[in-house]
C-alpha cells in the first residue's frame, strides 16, 4: 500500500519532534544516534534535517542529510516501523535529492550496511547506484556498501 504524498508533510526537523525520532531511531539501529547528535544536527550550518509527519503532526520518519560544496550526503533515514513500506522513506530520500539539486549539488553520496537489504533496494529504486565498499567500516565489522547518486 502507498501513501500519497498529499498524506504526509514533509518539513524541517525541530527539537519538538526528538522525543518520537529518539523512539524511532532506539527501533531502528542497534546503535541508536543520541539525541545530542540529533541536536548537532539542528544546530549545524550544513545540515538538512527533515520530518514526514501525518495529518495530526506524529512523526513518521526523518532524514539526516548535509551539503558541503557540490557534494550532498544522507547520513541518516528512518521510518516509524508501522509505517514501512509505503513509500515515505522514498518521499524523505528524494526531498534531500530534489534540495541538493536546487543547492547545485552534483552528487549525493551515502554508507548502507551489505546486510541493510530494505535500504539498498530503496537507494537502487529512486537511482543510487554502488560505487565502492568500506572494509569494516561498522562497529560489528560489516562492510559498508558506498552509493551515489549523480545527476
Ligand atoms: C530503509 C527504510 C528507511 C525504508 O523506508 P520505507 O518507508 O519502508 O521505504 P519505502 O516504502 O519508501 O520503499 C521504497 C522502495 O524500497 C523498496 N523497499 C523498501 N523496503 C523494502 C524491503 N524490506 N524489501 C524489499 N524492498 C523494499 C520498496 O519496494 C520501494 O520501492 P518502490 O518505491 O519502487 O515501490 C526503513 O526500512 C527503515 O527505517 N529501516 C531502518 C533504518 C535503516 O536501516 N535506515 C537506512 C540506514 S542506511
């Protein structure tokens, strides 16, 4: 099932919303950011933190992305896990690739783990595309797949 667009909003993150997207973030990653980083994040001159919210303003999912120069890159994307699947980790990744390319961004870069199948079907889907891999780059050991999207 998809949600359409005109369901969701998608806004800039504000400390508000930390509470549900420290709850989503603690049922997404065995390493959850804390919310000092997220706070990092609100504060920094290079990022884009953005919400998806519903009609009453719950929090849904979120991303973290920043720009240097030409180069955008998506540090983190999260969905509320009742609220997979239907198209608003999509609506969040390509938000970030629509204001990087208004910001004249000429790629947006990212890390996957090889064992995150959900996230690189959904990188592969809107147009990312493996352009290396980090030897033990995550705290368990795992690989990191290295992706970009250029436009
Ligand atoms: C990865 C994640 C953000 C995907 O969010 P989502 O809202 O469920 O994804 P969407 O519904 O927008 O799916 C987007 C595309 O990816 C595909 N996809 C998403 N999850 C999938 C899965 N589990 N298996 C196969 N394909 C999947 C969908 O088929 C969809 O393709 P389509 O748009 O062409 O139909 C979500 O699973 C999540 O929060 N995971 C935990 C946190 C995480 O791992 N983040 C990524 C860190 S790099």
């Amino acid at each position: 099932m998809s949600v359409a667009s005109s369901d969701i909003i998608i806004c800039p993150m504000t400390a508000a919303e930390l509470p549900q997207i420290i709850a989503i973030e603690r049922l997404s990653y065995p390493l959850p950011w804390s919310e000092q980083h997220f706070l990092d994040e609100l504060s920094s001159r290079v990022a884009l933190p953005l919400v998806a919210l519903d009609a009453e303003g719950a929090v849904l999912g979120y991303i973290c992305a920043m720009q240097v120069l030409d180069e955008g890159h998506i540090l983190n994307v999260a969905v509320a896990p009742e609220a997979r699947g239907k198209g608003i980790g999509r609506l969040l990744c390509e938000r970030v690739l629509a204001d990087c390319r208004a910001a004249d961004a000429a790629f947006v870069s990212l890390e996957v783990r090889v064992s995150n199948h959900s996230a690189i079907e959904l990188y592969q889907r809107i147009g990312f595309v493996e352009c290396g891999r980090r030897k033990r780059y995550y705290e368990n050991g795992e690989d990191a797949i290295m992706m970009e999207f250029i436009y």
